[in-house]
C-alpha cells in the first residue's frame, strides 16, 4: 500500500480506533467457508477473537468437495491430492482432522491414437518432459517470465502429450498462456498423497464446529464506516475486520462490491491472474472395467487429438476419475453433460477395451468453470504477472484482509495454497486488532 493512501485513510483509522469494539458483531467476518477461511477461522477461534464465516453454499469446503450421491462412491469434485507431502503445509490440516495419507503409487500408461507407447517412446517422452524443465530454466535466467509455449514447441503428438501433462491437465491453461515462472515457482509433486475418504470428506470433518453461516452470500462490503459492514442477501453483519477468500473468478465477476472500490492494482492483479480450468468425469461401473492395478493412472491423447489423463480403480473400487482440462474443458463445458461423458469413456474404450462401455453404469461431471461461486478450478498467473499474487494478498483499506490459493506465492493452485494463506490473513486480522485496542 503506497504512502499517500495510507495517508489518506488515517483518518478514516482513527475513527474506527476510536469505536468501542462492542458496537461490531464480531472481531472478524471471514467470507467464504473453503480450506482458506476455514484455517483463518480455526486460527482465530483458538486465539478466543468473535468469529463468522459467511458461506454462500449449503455446505463448507469450497472447491475441496467429496460427493457420495450420484456415484455410490466417495468422489472429490474439486482438489483430491496433497502434493509435496513432505513439505506442504496442508499436511497440519491433514493431521488435525486425522486423515490417513496414502501416498500414490507411480504407475501409470501413457497412450497416442489408441495404444500404449512401445518402450522407446517412453524413454524419448521422458527425455523430452526433462528436455522442456531444462529450457524454462535456462529461459528464466534470461527473461523474467514467458509462456511456456512460446519457450518450447512440440513437433509431434508424443510431445504434445507432455506439454498438456504440464499444461491444461495440470495448470488448467494451454501452453500459450502457460507462465513458465509460475509453473517454476511450484515445488515438485511427489511424493502426493490421496484420501481413501475423500480430501473433501477430510476438509468437511475438520472444518466441522466452527461458527460457519451456511446459505449465506456476501453482497458488499463497506469498510469506510467506524465498522466493516457486510450486506447479505437478507441482513448484515458488522465486524472490526474482515477476511475475504473468494477466488479470482468471483472477484473478476465483481458479485462482491467493495467500499472504497478496491484499488487499480488489485484490480490489475485480478484481471491478471485468472483462473484455469480442470473438470473431471467420474464415472462408476458395475463390474471391474478393466484390468489394471488400483489407483493407476492412464494419460494421453484420443484418436481425435484431445488430451486426458485418468486414475483408474482409486483405491480397488469399480470407478474411474478422468480429468481434462484447458481448451478441452472449456469445450465439454459448452457442449454440455453428455459430451463429457462420451468423451471420458470413449477415451478409456480406446485405450482398455470395449468392456469400459459395456460396464458403465452411471457418471458425475464437474463445471467447475459454470459454478458462480468458483468460476474455475484454481487460478494461472498470466506470463510477467506471477509476482502479482503478492498484490492480491495485501490488505485493503488497512482492516480488509485477502486468502485463498491464488494469493499464496508457493502453493497457489494448490490445497496448501488456501491452508497456508489463510493463516497469514489471519495473523494480519490479529495483528490489527491488538494495534486498535
């Protein structure tokens, strides 16, 4: 926050220093009950403040969501792994709920126009994806940022194949508009870990007990007052400080209305870290639908050239996940259910076998990009705009604090991206409070 602003505001500061706390409903309103706000509000419980976690869904866990009801089976819609085990911060949110991790298993097939690729073919992928992380470093020391698909090309399928690996089945966006910096900030994956329960089910149990206000949606929010007041769709709450985690989308989408409006840079950053596309298919079978160990995965391009990765029988059951992203996503979302579905299992009947569609029983797609409350999966910096994260992490009009994945520098687009920046905007909420006794 630059000088003069801060020097503009002083005075609208000391007012709010002046107002006895007891005219707020609480000392902090958080807005949105996913992993972000739910680890600001546990935080802040703990340390004996007022709390409310304003939801708009009917539910906590934003898009950290495990579904049992079209499926028979456990099936995270949304995030469903923590990866960098070792070093991930999530993993304390993982052991306060008392999840048991398992860790996945390496094993996978990579298929081009129906077949599995013959040994050499798996030596020259391999050798091209370690080719590809060497030239965006290599372009990284000579540039700030560039999209990956202008630093790196792909000649033939098999290469395509890898750059949607990287691409839109990983970050949710082509490789045109792929931040080679924002891809290089991630820490490696492995080792990941999944949930026999769900991550969603995990999330839901430890977000369980707080002060969360289901069917609740924010509206406004008006800091310029001796209190923040939070318009809802019916009411409004009054608090000393506030925490916002919607995503990029929501913010883009401008169904939060702020007062003071929110600066030009924080609307830059908005603008220039959008959210990425991952949607999923999951589809259940009434028999085994193929042969192949639980929780091995298939990725690779159909006879028509789309892009798709797979976990097949997660955990032993009679089910497959099958994700696609970017262009693709952004397509079936258009077409609709039933493309996405014909998709999905026309990809694993090219790859295992006519006893996929002979099989299937019933299917679950998500639109993640049509859901009003999320807008996309998770957020994809643009090329030259990472360090705009930063931006989107800083306070507004000094007691309006922001979390969610998209403002974490490291773990963004990442479960630990929400948990670990929902502790910071907590300690920010903290530390403002104490400065205004």
């Amino acid at each position: 926050m630059a000088a003069g602003r801060r020097t503009v505001l002083a005075g609208a500061a000391a007012v709010a220093i002046a107002r006895p706390a007891a005219a707020a409903d609480v000392d902090v309103a958080i807005v949105g009950a996913g992993v972000a706000g739910l680890a600001a509000a546990r935080a802040l419980v703990a340390a004996r403040l007022r709390v409310v976690v304003l939801e708009a869904r009917d539910r906590i866990g934003g898009r950290v969501v495990t579904d049992r009801s079209v499926l028979g089976l456990p099936f995270d819609l949304g995030a469903q792994w923590i990866e960098a085990g070792r070093i991930n911060p999530a993993m304390a949110m993982v052991r306060e709920a008392g999840g048991k991790p398992v860790k996945d298993k390496e094993t996978g097939t990579l298929h081009l126009d129906g077949k599995e690729l013959e040994r050499e073919d798996y030596a020259r992928f391999e050798k091209y994806s370690r080719d590809v992380g060497r030239r965006l470093e290599s372009v990284l020391k000579e540039v700030p940022d560039m999209a990956i698909g202008r630093a790196v090309f792909a000649n033939d399928p098999l290469e395509r194949l890898a750059l949607a690996l990287m691409g839109p089945l990983d970050a949710g966006v082509e490789p045109q508009i792929h931040s080679a910096r924002d891809w290089q900030r991630q820490p490696e994956n492995e080792p990941q870990f999944a949930f026999e329960e769900g991550l969603g089910e995990l999330v839901r149990r430890w977000g369980g007990g707080l002060p969360v206000r289901l069917g609740t949606r924010a509206l406004r929010l008006d800091s310029t007052g001796p209190e923040i007041v939070i318009q809802l769709a019916q009411g409004e709450v009054r608090a000393r400080s506030a925490i916002v985690t919607v995503s990029t989308g929501v913010l883009a989408a401008g169904s939060l209305r702020f007062a003071p409006a929110l600066s030009d840079a924080r609307q830059d950053a908005i603008r220039h870290v959008p959210m990425g596309l991952l949607n999923k298919v999951g589809l259940a079978f009434n028999r085994r639908p193929m042969d192949v160990a639980p929780s091995q995965t298939a990725s690779g391009l159909t006879k028509a050239g789309v892009p798709f990765d797979a976990v097949l029988r997660p955990f032993g059951r009679d089910m497959a996940v099958v994700f696609m992203g970017g262009a693709t996503a952004q397509a079936m979302e258009r077409e609709g259910t039933q493309a996405a579905i014909a998709h999905a299992l026309g990809a694993l009947v090219e790859t295992h076998g006519g006893g996929v569609r002979a099989g299937f029983a019933r299917a679950q797609v998500t639109r993640w990009g049509q859901d009003p409350l999320a807008l996309g999966a998770y957020s994809a910096a643009l090329p030259g705009h990472v360090d705009k994260r930063r931006q989107l992490a800083r306070p507004h009009h000094d007691r309006v604090f922001f979390a969610g994945e998209a403002t974490d520098p490291v773990w963004a687009a990442r479960v630990g991206g929400a948990y670990a920046s929902g502790l910071r905007a907590a300690r920010e909420a903290q530390e403002f409070l104490k400065r205004v006794r």
